[in-house]
C-alpha cells in the first residue's frame, strides 16, 4: 500500500510540475499563471514527487534469508 501512495505522489508531482505555466498556446495569456505563480506551482509539484521518491526508498529493506 506504501508503495502504491508513493508511486501516485511520484506521478502526480510530475504531472502537477509539467502543468506549472497553465498557458494555451498564447491564445488565452490574459489567464495564464504569473511567473511567480508558475514557480510556486511547479515547487509544490517536486516536492511532491521527492516526497513520494523518500518514501519509495525508504520503504526498501535489504532482507537477505
């Protein structure tokens, strides 16, 4: 179960990161994210992701029999 949570942070950060600048081709850039905005967005995004990557690896154990 950890590491399925852990997967879907690792994509959805991604996925969150990649979409930062909320821009559509310039035709609507009167709606687009500042870049500020974009930043921000895209911090949360990679956070999100190293959480997800943290919490993947540190669920691995060296377990020899």
């Amino acid at each position: 179960m950890k590491t399925a949570i852990a997967s879907t942070m690792i994509v959805v950060g991604l996925m969150i990161a990649a979409g930062s600048a909320g821009d559509c081709d310039g035709q609507c850039m009167s709606e687009a994210n500042t870049m500020s905005e974009m930043l921000v967005i895209m911090m949360i995004g990679l956070t999100t992701s190293a959480v997800g990557a943290i919490l993947l690896l540190g669920g691995q154990t060296n377990q020899e029999s």
